[in-house]
C-alpha cells in the first residue's frame, strides 16, 4: 500500500477543478501533462497481470505515462542516458558553470519558451566555447553537456542553464591537449560579458524578425521602441553567470549528472500533505545556508506553478555541444583519447530483454516476487480502462 504522497494526487484530487477555473488560458501542454501524469500507473493506461511461480501471488502491473513532466518516469530514461554517457567521460578534472537571466528576460521567456529557451542554450554555449579557444585563456575546443532547468525551490519560475564541461580540450590545431589550471576553468566575469551580449543579440534578431510574441503586461514590449529600451536596460545589469567547485573524477560527474539531467520541477518525495485543498511541501532556502523548510500552497497555486514549466512539445532540454556534440562525438572524443593517451571503456553487451536491461540501469528487478522472491511470469495483458478521474486532457 502506497504512503507517500505524489504530484498525481494533486492532480487527480483538484486537476478537474484547475481545468474549469483556467480554462480559457490552459493550453494543448499543459493538458496534456495533467492528464499523463494523473493515468501514469493506473488503469487508465493498461498493463498486464503477473503471479509469483513460487507462492501464488498475483498482481496487476500497471504502464508509465513516460511523460517527462511526471516524477515517477524519470527514472529508467535517466539510467539509459547516463549509461550512455559514461562512454564519452575522459580521465579530466570536470567544472560546473551556471548561466542564469535576470528576471526581466525571464518574463519575456516565459511566454516565448522555445525560442528563449533556446537562445539560453545557444549564448552559454558559445560563450564558453569562444572564450575557451581565446589563446589569453584556455586556446582549446571545450565540450559542453548542457541541461536546461526552468524552476527553483519553491517553483517559481527561474529559467538557468546547468553546463558540465571537461576541463580542457585538443589544441585549436589538433595536435596536442590543452588543460586548463588545477581548479580553475574560465574567468566568471569575462563569461558573463560575453554571454550577455550573445543573448540580447540574439533576441533582438529574434524581436527583428517577428520570432517574439507578448501579452498580458508585457503587450507593451511589441513596440519597437519600448523593447529597444528594455534591452538597453539589460545591458547595463550584470547577468550572473557562476562556477561551482570542480568535480573529484568522472565518477562524481556521473553522480552529478544523475541527479540534474532528468529532474522535474518537483520530486514527489518533497510533498509532506495534501489537506483541506492544501499542498505543503519541503524546499531548501539557499540565502539561509540552503534551511530546510516547508511551504503551504493551496492546490489551485501548486497546480499553476508546477506547469510554470511544461516545455514545448519536441524541445531538447539536454544538448551537447563543442567536441560532445552529436554530430562529431565519436571522431572528437577518440581524438581526445589519443591526445591522453587513454583508451574509451568496453561497450556492454546487449540486453536480452527491457527487463534485464532494466535490472542492469537500475539494479532494481521486475521479475522478482516481492512476497517470496520468486519469479514472477506475466498471465496476460490488461487493457486500458476509463479513469475515475475526469480526464479532458
């Protein structure tokens, strides 16, 4: 029996009543997650019955939504893409660089998410790869893993792009690997420059050639002459651009990567009460030495900052660039190996099965009885059923 507490109760609670106070302005997206993440292991999605060979037990297993939104479908897909990346880790000291917008251009993303978002990506990676290859810093071709996270703590929305970067690079030439100093990456202030002044081009080409939209408050920023104001004014704030301490070894980056790469804006293990139309739940204040703390929002509040930050259907918010981007990793990274001396990890074989592929990421098995631990054999298919829950996604 299930104790703990998830966004799905939330949802499947006080979602019907979210939808008609919000109707008019609750999108195709947002719909969609609510309704994904309210069936994910239920029986509105099927799935199959299965009996412990051993002590008789027989239970209904029930499919995943795979909704990236949802907390509980993070988990295999998070395994899969860091096995598949621990193939491209080199034997390097890693950094951590943050690159943040001030609240203003955080306004303006949030009602043009695909093309800011990828406008967040596109500045910090060419501002790390530009002023990596500046002989007066590093003069190397950078490889950059970047995660785009659109949250903070308590769910606002706070749009910052996580980028994993090894510490070095081949020479501009090729012929030989460039480290950077022990501890020490690229200057935060010169970043910082650099990336402000990428973004705000970008999105005036952007703004320029119809690519922006506003609404609401901001319906004023279509005038030309309001929204070069508003990126002068941009351009006289300092833009936080941040590294944290450099990882210990690849292994640490693993681990790192781990916990960021396929987060959602909320765990369902933060969630401490659903009462009485009320969410509570924990988060940690980072300007108090990261206090643990609990907050209480009605759920009609929890519900609209959860989809605060519903991505655009098809938007990558993972991508790689420099010598990890997917179209020259393996040539790159086998020259980096050379230029180390190194030599790549074996491959894995082949999984027989996404049960024995699952065991393998997770180490967490499908097939054992959790009565006896015998093995369970599946008797057949459940098909989906109505939910109880109105669905209008």
């Amino acid at each position: 029996m299930r104790t703990t507490l998830e966004v799905a109760d939330v949802f499947r609670r006080h979602g019907a009543a979210y939808r008609q106070a919000h109707d008019g302005r609750l999108g195709r997206g947002e719909r969609k997650v609510m309704g994904a993440i309210e069936a994910c292991r239920t029986a509105a999605l099927g799935g199959h019955v299965e009996r412990c060979a051993d002590c008789g037990l027989t239970r209904q297993a029930y499919n995943s939504c795979r909704n990236r939104h949802c907390p509980k479908c993070q988990g295999l897909a998070r395994a899969q893409w860091l096995a598949d990346r621990q193939a491209d880790l080199l034997p390097v000291q890693y950094f951590h660089v943050v690159f943040t917008v001030p609240a203003p251009i955080a306004e303006i993303a949030f009602q043009n998410k695909a093309v800011v978002y990828d406008i967040l990506f596109k500045a910090a990676a060419a501002t790390l790869r530009t002023i990596a290859a500046d002989p007066k810093h590093l003069g190397a071709e950078v490889g950059v893993v970047a995660l785009l996270h659109t949250w903070g703590q308590t769910l606002g929305h706070h749009p910052h792009v996580h980028c994993v970067v090894p510490g070095g690079g081949p020479s501009m030439d090729g012929t030989r690997w460039v480290s950077c100093r022990p501890g020490f990456f690229l200057p935060v202030r010169v970043l910082s420059a650099l990336y402000r002044r990428l973004f705000l081009e970008h999105l005036l080409a952007a703004f320029n050639s119809g690519g922006l939209c506003f609404f609401g408050d901001l319906t004023g920023l279509a005038e030309p002459t309001a929204f070069a104001r508003r990126i002068a004014q941009m351009r006289m704030i300092d833009w936080v651009v941040y590294a944290k301490p450099p990882f210990g070894g690849p292994e640490q980056v693993l681990a790192y990567l781990g916990r960021y790469t396929h987060r959602v804006a909320i765990a369902n293990s933060r969630i401490t009460s659903l009462d009485n139309a009320q969410v509570a739940f924990r988060w940690k204040d980072y300007r108090h030495h990261d206090k643990t703390k609990v907050m209480t929002l009605a759920a009609d509040e929890f519900i609209r900052r959860f989809l605060l930050h519903t991505l655009p259907d098809g938007f990558h918010r993972i991508r790689h660039y420099g010598f990890l981007a997917n179209g020259c990793r393996p040539a790159k990274l086998a020259l980096c190996r050379r230029l180390l001396d190194t030599r790549p990890p074996p491959p894995l074989p082949p999984a027989a099965d996404y049960r024995e592929q699952y065991l393998r990421l997770t180490g967490h098995c499908l097939d054992i009885c959790p009565c006896c631990g015998g093995p369970m054999i599946i008797l057949g298919a459940l098909g989906p059923r109505r939910p109880a829950w109105p669905d209008t996604s």
